[in-house]
C-alpha cells in the first residue's frame, strides 16, 4: 500500500480544491492510503464539507495570513507521523512543502492554470527550484497547459504527466427545459480572470436582438460591486440574477440552456465540464486547457479572448438557434464522459504507484 499525503492551502469553493476532495474520495484504500493536509483554519464550503461526508482523514494547520514560518514545523511533524511515500500538492504550497519534506519523498504538483498565470515571481521562482532540484513532478491538467509548463519552466513534454481534470458524471443529469426564451450562465468566481466586463458587454448586444433572453452569474468575488455597477449602467438588472456562491450549481445549470465562459485565461475549468455533464452547449473564449474540452462547431464555440463582437455573435446564434442547441448539448454530454473523475483518479493512482 503506498501512502499518499495531499497538502493545499484551504478548502474553499474553486475547482482546484474541489478535484483534490474529489480524487481522494475515488481512491481505492485497499491501494492508497491517503490524509488530506489543509495549511489554513476549517472554513465551512461545500467542498470542506464533501471531505466530511467522505470521511476524508483531514487536519488543519490554522495558518495565519501572509508568510507564516509556523507552519513549516506543523506540516513537517504531519509528514513525520503520516511518512507518506508520496506528497501531492495543489495550489499554493510548494514552498512549505519544500522545506519540510524530506528530499526523498517523490513530489507531484498539479498545476491547475496555465503556467505563466498559475505562479509570479518568488513563486515561480520556488516552483524552479521544487521541479529542478526539490524532486517535484508537475501534472499538467491538459495537453495547452502542459505545453506552457515547459515554455516557462523548460521541462520536456515527454516528462510531464498530463492527467486532464474531472467530474463526477453520474451525479449530473440532462433536464429538459421548460421556460420560454433563453438562459444563459456563467459559473466562477468574480475576479479579473474571468472577465464578466466582457460578458457582460456581449450579453447587452444580445438583449439589444432579442428581448427573451436572461443572464444568471454564479459565484462570488472582490469585483462583484464593479460588475453590478456595469449592469446597472446598462440598465439590465431584470435580466441577469447574481446569486452568489451557490451550493446547488447543478440545479442552476439544469435551469439554463447555455453555458458562457468570457475568461482571459483558464486551466481547465471544473465550471465548464459541470455545464457539460449537464447537456449544455459551451460558448468560450480560447481560454487555456478550454480548448482541449469544447469542440467547435460540435459541442460549441470558441472565440477570441476579449471579442466582444465575436461572442455575442455566438451566443445569438445560439438562442435562435435551439436545434443547434440541443444538438450540441447532447454533444457535450458524450464529450464529458472521458473526463469522468473515476478515470482521472485511476490515471492519479498509477502515478502514484510508480517506483
């Protein structure tokens, strides 16, 4: 039995935490034994409560914020007690794990955006010395963003395991839809990356055609007075809800008839293959690792990042277009089921088992 210690910063809402419950959940304990090692306090979101559910062997560490040298200790009597044969980190902990890991232990990190997004200055310069020096491995989560870890960290293709993201297929179904017009949705945080000046932009071009259709924005972030102000400049506000951070995304999915993703960058977003394994088609920018999942012209489009024009024009077409849009949804669906989280646990279970 190889044992497999996970450390990430925090249990919040994103995608990142939400694969690392979601692997551990799907390893087999007969094989791997695993403990799930959080840096900062217990925070009560839907994922820290999944690894309750799941009886996850997690303990925190009660980081403050910031540097926090501390921590270094406690992670380091974590690793002493567990003796893991392998450490996998997630997010922004490479740096403490490197100081308190042994050099021996073999180190995977799954680098979960587009490398150049992912780590800046003193951290991509600790990531340097962890892949070069510290015997880490990164994972990349798609064939793009494998490309862009060797860019800028010089690491041969060949040497970088690629292990695409997943979801739990069987846990989202396709609803029929029964409303008139047209339900658009966003699902991810509220901040810079995700760019909803843009969707919000090319939503009000389409309203400006089409009067039946609707905008929800799911999720929660810094720049949530900016968005709602630009709406409110628009004068829309009965046209797009913004609930928050929801507990019941896929209830909101199954609501809606298409998924819209206006990012500058992504790695490969959790939000858009949820969408999928609903039966919504995907209208995208180019945004990183979403290039390997939306196929277009089949499962939806792509378009140019920061193309207002270009997306509204998409989004259109679309709600004119409701054969189209059912075709593709049922095109999406069959697309998702290769990136179903079984598989990608299985695929994080051979790693490990490498001698």
């Amino acid at each position: 039995m190889k044992k497999v210690m996970v450390v990430i910063p925090a249990l919040g809402s994103g995608g990142g935490e939400r694969l690392a419950v979601s692997l551990i959940a799907k390893m087999d304990p007969q094989i791997i034994k695993t403990k799930l090692v959080v840096l900062y306090p217990y925070e009560d979101t839907d994922n820290a409560l999944f690894a309750k559910k799941n009886a996850i062997d997690t303990v925190y560490l009660n980081k403050h914020r910031g540097v926090d040298f501390s921590i270094v200790g406690k992670l380091k009597k974590e690793i002493d007690t567990f003796m893991p044969d392998v450490i996998q980190t997630h997010l922004y902990v490479v740096a403490y794990v490197l100081l308190a890991a042994p050099l021996k232990i073999k180190k995977y990190h799954t680098v979960h955006n587009v490398a150049e997004k992912e780590a800046f200055g003193f951290r991509r310069i600790i990531n340097k010395i962890a892949f070069k020096f510290g015997n880490f491995i990164p994972v990349a989560i798609s064939p793009y963003c494998a490309k862009t870890i060797e860019d800028v960290y010089g690491i041969q293709l060949k040497n970088i395991p690629c292990i695409m993201n997943g979801v739990d297929t069987s846990k989202y179904v396709v609803s029929p839809i029964q409303h008139e017009g047209t339900v658009f949705i966003n699902v991810g945080r509220l901040q810079s990356q995700k760019n909803h000046t843009l969707l919000i932009n090319a939503f009000a071009k389409v309203l400006g055609k089409d009067s039946t259709v609707r905008l929800t924005i799911v999720g929660e972030g810094e720049l949530r007075t900016e968005i709602e102000k630009l709406i409110q400049e628009y004068g829309i506000e009965q046209y797009v809800s913004m609930p928050g951070q929801c507990g019941d995304v896929q209830r909101r999915l199954n609501a809606a008839d298409i998924f819209v993703q206006s990012s500058d960058y992504e790695g490969l977003p959790i939000s858009g293959l949820e969408a999928m394994a609903c039966g919504l088609p995907i209208i995208s920018t180019k945004a990183g690792g979403t290039v390997d999942i939306v196929k277009n012209d089949e499962n939806g489009f792509l378009v140019d990042i920061g193309n207002v024009d270009e997306l509204a024009e998409k989004m259109l077409f679309l709600a004119r277009n409701k054969k189209n849009c059912k075709k593709m949804g049922k095109k999406s669906r069959e697309i998702v089921e290769m990136f179903d989280i079984d598989k990608c646990a299985q695929r994080y279970q051979n790693l490990y088992l490498e001698e």
